[in-house]
C-alpha cells in the first residue's frame, strides 16, 4: 500500500527545479537563473510560508 510522503513531494518539486538545468564549470559570465540556481531555497521557503499559513489556520 502506498503512504503519502510529504518530504517526498518537496524533493521531487526540488529535484524538478534542478533537472531545468545543471551548474557547468567555466560557464559562469551567464546570467543567473533563480529556478535553477536556488531551487531548494524556493522549495524551502514556499514550504515554510505554507506551514505558517496553516498553523494559524489551525489555532483559529
């Protein structure tokens, strides 16, 4: 039987950030692509909003 997994769910939506490109060494004159650069702190920051969201939501 399959369990949600939430922790599940943040590594695939971080690991689909990183697949939309990799750091390659030498390249680095390149404008910088947020999705691409700082997905897991995009990832951790939407996460945390949500959890503070429903937190209050909760203790109302």
């Amino acid at each position: 039987m399959r369990t949600l997994n939430p922790s599940r769910w943040v590594t695939r939506l971080a690991d689909s950030f990183e697949e939309r490109g990799v750091y390659v060494p030498g390249i680095d004159g390149g404008p910088v692509q947020p999705w691409r650069e700082f997905g897991w702190a995009i990832v951790g920051w939407i996460f945390t909003i949500g959890m503070f969201v429903l937190f209050f939501a909760l203790a109302t």
